[in-house]
C-alpha cells in the first residue's frame, strides 16, 4: 500500500492560470496551501462522494514526499521527491464559494471521506500532459508545464512552514475544466502519453 506512511495531505490552490480564471480568481504572489484530514484518503478503485454532497473533481499531479525534514533550496527539494500519480481533489464547490465570500477558510468544502482520491500508480519521471475523461469525454488537460508554481517551488515554499514527513502528499493544483462529478459516472485519469488508462467508478 503506497500510502500507508502518509500523515498529511497538502494540496494548492490557484497555480494554473486557465482555472484562477474559470473561478474568477486573482493570482497568488506566493502558493496558496490548505491541507485535507488523512481520513479523506481514497487510494482504492472507487470515487466516492458522501450522499450529502454535490461536488466536483480538480484532476492534479500529485507528489508523493519520501524522506523528513526541510527543503532550503530547489535543488535540494528535488531529493524530498519520492515519485508523482495523480490524484482528485474533490470539492464541495457551492460550499466553497460560501466560505469565498465570507472570506473564511474552505476547509470543510475541502475535507470530507474519500475527498483526496489518489491513484497507486506512482511514476519516477513527471510526463508533462495529464487529463480527467468522464464517460469518455475529456473535461480536463493540463500540463504540469504551466504551473504557475512549480513542484520544487511549492516544496520550499511549504518547507518555511512545516517539516515534510516521508509519506506525506502534495497536491499540486487544477488546471481549467473543473465540472460536477455524479454517481456512475466512469472518470478515466492518465498522463496522456502512459498508456495505463485508470477507470474508476464514482459511487
Ligand atoms: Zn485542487
């Protein structure tokens, strides 16, 4: 089980440009961190959404940490990076627009069961193109390319803060196409040029 050492689960908001402005909003001069309770892990083949919830999915890169401590510079974030998946940040987003205009934490449209859906395949190498397909369609592609902060980046950065633990996640953010995720939907999320297509079932 890839995960089994995990403790936290860090995840970053706005670092593609097409999704800050599908979402209307600003640019960040610094990354924006929240972080998810481990009991929101879902490494297994199914996507699940509570009953009470109407959410949609944030296909990212997800970074999987494999060694403690503080990263002081890019070059030595590097040696904290244990491989990369994908995974789906899913989100209560009526909720979080709430939270938005009152200018509160999104913490609770962010952090419910099975909300960090993750994929057990984990690559050494990052390819660049990745996507989110429902019933077939794509309804996200990104590429890891255009974030706004990159992986080292986001490590250092989180790095100022808090010490990283070997096994935690990092989330690295949504590129546009964000959209409502149903029950007995088929959500298919790869890295374009990996042939391995991931199907899951949203129950
Ligand atoms: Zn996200």
């Amino acid at each position: 089980m890839p995960f089994s050492q995990t403790s936290n689960i860090y995840c970053v908001g706005r670092n593609y440009s097409g999704h800050i402005k599908e979402l209307k909003s600003k640019t960040p001069e610094n990354p924006i961190f929240f972080h998810k309770p481990l009991f929101s892990l879902n490494a297994s083949d199914e996507i699940i959404i509570p009953n009470d919830r109407e959410v949609e999915h944030e296909v990212e890169v997800v970074v999987l940490i494999k060694k403690d401590g503080l990263a002081k510079n890019e070059n030595e974030a590097k040696d904290f990076i244990g491989g990369y998946t994908l995974g789906i940040d899913i989100t209560d987003r009526k909720l979080q627009k709430n939270f938005k205009e009152k200018s509160t934490p999104w913490f609770l449209s962010k952090s419910f069961k099975g909300s960090a859906f993750v994929s057990k395949n984990i690559m050494d190498n990052l390819e660049d193109e990745f996507y989110l397909k429902i019933n077939g369609e794509i309804k996200q592609l990104g590429k890891s390319s255009e974030m706004i902060f990159g992986i080292e980046r986001l490590i250092v950065y989180l790095s100022k803060f808090v010490a990283l633990k070997k096994g935690d996640l990092i989330f690295t953010g949504t590129p546009s196409g964000v959209g409502k995720l149903s029950k007995k939907n088929i959500v298919e999320i790869g890295f374009s040029k990996n042939k391995i297509a991931e199907k899951y079932l949203v129950v």
